[in-house]
C-alpha cells in the first residue's frame, strides 16, 4: 500500500483515527510547510497528521516540531 493510499483512506474515513473528526484539508501549505492532512475535532482543536513509511529519522521529527511550533503561533 503506498502512502497516497493510507491518505485517501484517512481522508475518506477520519474515525479511524478519533471518532467525530473533520477533514479540513489535504496537502494543505502553511508558512512553506506542507501537511498530508489537517483535521479539526468537536472542540474545534486541530489535528496535523504527516504520514511517513520506513524507519523514523531526524529530519522527520525536525519537520513534525517545526510544524507544531508555526500551529502554536498561528491559526490553521
């Protein structure tokens, strides 16, 4: 399965991840950062998921805090 199909998959149905979950967008760009896919839960909190296949690395944790830190400080 290749990563565009566990999108699509998520994308289709977010209950996989949390029930009563809102698909915002897809592939959505915020400050030159790209994220798979942003979804919003009942309380109006964000979710940023960033799928990956293989082994975890450095450059991938980088790109998950950096996203964290502009989600802080701005609204997406």
């Amino acid at each position: 399965m290749k990563g565009i199909d566990v999108e699509n998959i998520l994308a289709k149905y977010p209950e996989l991840i949390e029930s009563d979950l809102h698909l915002v967008g897809r592939q959505v760009t915020v400050y030159g950062r790209r994220m798979d896919l942003l979804f919003e839960d009942v309380n109006k909190r964000k979710l940023i998921v960033e799928l990956k296949s293989g082994p975890i690395l450095d450059k991938h944790i980088g790109k998950l805090w950096h996203t964290r830190v502009v989600s802080s400080l701005i609204k997406i």
